[in-house]
C-alpha cells in the first residue's frame, strides 16, 4: 500500500476495518486525466462504471485490499476518504455545534 496517496482520514479509516475483502469505506479516486485501456480496466473491475476521457476523479465503495491495490497504480495520483454529509435543513440542538 502506497500511503502516501491516501488522505489522513482514509489511513485512519483503513485501521478500523475488521474485513479487509468487504468493501465497506466511500472513496474519491483521483487519477491521470486521461487513461489508458489497461487503467479503465482495472476500474471497471472495482465496479467504477462512467469512465470518460478527461474525467479524473471517480468514487466507489471499495474494500482495504482494494484500495491497497489501487494506490499501488502509477495513474492513480490520490485516494480520499469522503465525508458524510448531513442536510442543511436538519434541525439540531444548539449543543451539538462546536465554536
């Protein structure tokens, strides 16, 4: 595994999985720009489907030994953990904001 490609809260996030073959963490995958044939196949094989020329970031639900495998690929420039997203409109106490 290439570390140096994930974000901080991947590698952490890569610590607390208990089985490395589920695919279980959200990913941004950014890569070259423009792939070649071998590069779309090996995403096409991690279930990323959509692959256009010039379109460089791409997300999945992969599993560690996955994106383990992914960061090892010269193309692949870095790996992101996504964040969760909440609504704006959800309504929340006062106490659970941090100033």
């Amino acid at each position: 595994m290439n570390y140096q490609k994930l974000d901080a809260a991947l590698a952490m996030a890569l610590n607390d999985v208990q089985n490395p073959q589920e695919p279980s963490l959200v990913v941004f995958i950014h890569t070259e720009p423009v792939l070649a044939p071998a590069a779309n196949a090996v995403l096409e094989n991690f279930g990323i489907s959509g692959i256009t020329s010039g379109k460089d970031v791409f997300t999945a639900t992969l599993s560690p030994n996955a994106i383990s495998q992914l960061s090892d690929q010269a193309w692949v420039k870095y790996l992101k953990l996504s964040q969760k997203l909440y609504l704006v409109n959800n309504k929340r106490s006062m106490g659970s904001f941090r100033f």
